[in-house]
C-alpha cells in the first residue's frame, strides 16, 4: 500500500472511531441519573460515573467485538483525544479504567463480568456493598450500554459475513 493510501486508510478508520464514539458516549439519560442520585450520589458525581462506565464500556467494546484488530487503538486514541480537552483529570479518567479493566480479568467469578462492571459503577459513585436491587440496576445499566456500543460498533465499522458455504478457517490461506 502506497503512503497515500495509507493515510487515506487511516484518516478512514479514525472518522469511522470518532463517529462511534460519538454514538455511544452520549449523555447519560436522565432517568439514569435520578436513580443513581436518589441512592445519595451526589448528582455531579452520578453523572461523572455514568459518563466514566459508558466511555469504559465503548472501550471495552471495541476492544473485545471488532472485526479488525486496530479498531480498538482507533478508538482509544480518539477517546484520549477527547479526555485532553476536558477539563478532567486523566488521572481520574486512568483510574476508573483501570477499575473496569480489572473487574474483567477476575476468573473463576461466579458472577458475570456484567455484574463485575456493575459493581464498579456503584464503587465508582461510592456505594462499596449495594443492595440487590442497586446491584441489578446498576447490571441493567451496563448490560444496555454494551448493547447500545456494539449496535454502533456494528453499524460505525460492519458485521461480519461469511458465505453458507465456505467455514471462517478455510479464509486463512
């Protein structure tokens, strides 16, 4: 690939992450909001975790289901670009994601990695032992962020299709 084409291919990818990001990092809905501030969060703290899950959930999206391996640098590279125009810390932003990242690495769990980022959410907004009920919440919240991530992923960068015919391993050659 000529040098032109090669930055042609990455001025593609990083509109294709950037628009991405754009879907799935919206606002927090305000529904999502009011509960969390209604367990005594403080409101600017609800709404800091919600945007911190979503951002580490559309990370961890790209990370995990894209078809090309550099949709995840893409999209990182973009979303750091992002944090460095916020008045934030990147302190604050490295830590949550750290948080997340490491509530996926635990094996042998026997709650679901959903459950995991739930958790961390709430640890996030400051409540360290919730209730069933917060917890399941706090679930349903990550659950439909990660749906609401791969659907833009999926319609940002494509799906996957293979012929009826050929298996995926027979691609390889």
């Amino acid at each position: 690939m000529g040098m032109w084409a090669e930055w042609r291919a990455q001025r593609e990818r990083s509109r294709r992450a950037a628009t991405y990001l754009g879907r799935s990092l919206r606002p927090p809905e305000g529904a999502d909001v009011s509960w969390l501030a209604s367990l005594d969060v403080p409101e600017p703290v609800a709404v800091r975790e919600l945007v911190f899950a979503k951002r580490a959930i559309g990370l961890i999206v790209a990370e995990r289901d894209a078809l090309d391996d550099r949709t995840a640098s893409d999209v990182a590279h973009q979303l750091l670009q992002l944090l460095s125009r916020e008045s934030r810390a990147d302190v604050e932003w490295g830590e949550r994601w750290r948080a997340y990242t490491a509530a996926l690495a635990i094996r042998g769990s026997v709650e679901s990695p959903v459950t995991r980022l739930g958790r961390v959410l709430l640890a996030g907004a400051g409540i360290s032992e919730p209730s069933a009920d917060q917890l399941a919440r706090a679930t349903d919240f990550v659950h439909q962020t990660r749906s609401a991530a791969n659907e833009a992923l999926r319609d940002v960068f494509g799906v996957a299709s293979l012929p009826e015919d050929i298996r995926p391993s027979a691609l390889r050659s």
